[in-house]
C-alpha cells in the first residue's frame, strides 16, 4: 500500500490546502491599495492567513516522519529535513507573532 493511500493522504492535502489560503491571504496583506480602501478586508485575511498558516504548520508537523518517503514503507526519516521541517516552523511562528504584536 503506497503512503498516498494511508492515513498520510489527509495531511498532505491539509497541507497544501492550508498553504494555498494562505499565500492568497499574505497577497491580499501586501496589496497597499486594498490595504487602504478595504481596511476590513485587510484585517480578516490576516487573521485568515494566521489560521491557515497554523494548520499548515500543524499538518506539516505530522508529515515529518514521513519526509522523504515516497512509496517506501521501509524509509527511515531523513533527519536533515526534519531539522529543517521544525527550523522553518519555529521561523514561521516567530515571524507571524512579531507581525501579529508589532
């Protein structure tokens, strides 16, 4: 049975569901005239893009173990990937939080 058909399927598809709300959500941040002219807007995709980036983070926490895979049951995790994994993790929730209280 390949990975894409255990229960690793829903993680992934969290994953990259999450990742594609949230780069739509960080345009919208980034735009400046419709920072501008819809303030509200602004406001909800930020907090749309700290959810989904959260999920993301969280969904990609459970995918660790199975960095670098594949279709092989017998793969032993690549450490290297998971440091970066939880290195780009911990960046993301730092960045997010001084752009949250900042």
């Amino acid at each position: 049975e390949s990975w894409i058909w255990s229960g690793v399927q829903h993680a992934v598809f969290i994953h990259v569901g999450s990742g594609i709300v949230g780069i739509i959500c960080i345009l919208v941040q980034f735009d400046s005239s419709l920072r501008k002219s819809w303030p509200a807007l602004h406001r909800f995709s930020g907090r749309l893009y700290t959810v989904a980036g959260a999920t993301c983070v969280i969904s990609l926490q459970s995918l660790r173990r199975t960095s670098g895979a594949g279709s092989d049951p017998e793969h032993r995790p690549d450490y290297a990937m998971s440091l970066f994994i939880d290195t780009a993790s911990f960046c993301w929730v730092v960045s997010t939080m001084v752009a949250l209280f900042y």
